[in-house]
C-alpha cells in the first residue's frame, strides 16, 4: 500500500522551498486539495462510465486536486475530471496531439483520460484506461510524448523530483 500522507507530505516541503526560492513569482504555489469522498468519488466512475485506476482513486482520497502541482500544471480533482472547462481544455490539447505522435507512444486517444495539464502550454499528463494495453500508465505529451509512468506512484514520485530540480534551478 501506497503511504500517500507521507508522499504528499514530501512535495508539500518541496513546493515550500519552492515558493521561498521563486521570489519573482513565476510558477503558482498552492497547497493541495482535501480528499475526495467515497460519494464523489463514486459519481464520477458513474459520470465516466468506468472505474478509475485504484492508484489514482486512493491518491485523490488523500488529495481531491492540486493546482500549480508542477509550475503551472494543475492536477485534476473529481471535479474538475468531470465536464468542466479545464477537461474541456485538456481534451482539446489532447486533440492537438498529432496522430503520428500517438501511434509512436503506442496509444489511442480513446484509451487515455486528461488528469492535469496547464493552460499557460501544451503540457498534458494522460491516464490509460482500463481499456488500454498498459491500464494506469501515465503519458506526458507538450507536443511529443516526454516521459512515461508505470503507474500513478511512480509519476507522482518523478513529479517531488521535478520540483526538486526547480527548486535547484531557481537557487542558481
């Protein structure tokens, strides 16, 4: 089992030193978002149509969202995984990706669900569906694919370091 309060806890120290070294303010800083609910939880597998990945439904029990996850990405919530304006915008980047681009990841767009993205560049984070070859892998595309995940876990762990590298780029 996945010790999400510990995790959470290890980025929230990050962004912190994070936030104390941007001092022009170029990313966003935000704590994340309470748990999702069971209930809430549960609408949204009924809005989808399916049940979601168990690692990310656990993570969104302990954290329902987190804007500014990493600069100016947001993190989607069970809100926000519903039909709203930032799916919207994130089904839209995931229109944009160019066929040849997909077929070279090995996916289909019908097999991935938007889970962050920002509206400052084409940053876009993808969940694979159960009906993927690789159920709950996580793609990063901004135009080509730039990393994979095997799983949520793992992305999220690559996300402290991500921010960590930030935190060393600001510094110097």
């Amino acid at each position: 089992m996945i010790n999400w309060k510990d995790m959470i806890a290890t980025l929230i120290l990050v962004k912190q030193e994070l936030m104390k070294q941007d001092v022009e303010k170029i990313w966003p800083h935000h704590f994340p978002e309470v748990g999702a609910t069971e209930e809430s939880l549960l609408d949204l597998e009924e809005e989808l149509g399916y049940k979601l990945d168990l690692t990310y439904r656990d993570f969104l029990q302990h954290a329902n969202g987190w804007k500014g996850f990493y600069q100016t990405v947001d993190l989607f919530g069970t809100e926000q995984l519903k039909d709203s304006t930032k799916k919207e915008y994130a089904e839209m980047l995931l229109t944009a990706i160019d066929d040849q681009v997909l077929k070279e990841s090995g996916v289909s767009r019908s097999e991935l669900l938007p889970i962050a993205a920002t509206e400052h560049d084409k940053d876009l984070f993808v969940l694979s569906l159960p009906n993927s070859a690789k159920p709950g892998e996580i793609l990063w595309f901004a135009g080509e694919e730039i990393d994979r995940f095997e799983n949520f876990a793992e992305f999220f762990l690559a996300m402290i370091d991500y921010n960590r590298e930030e935190v060393l780029a600001l510094k110097s």
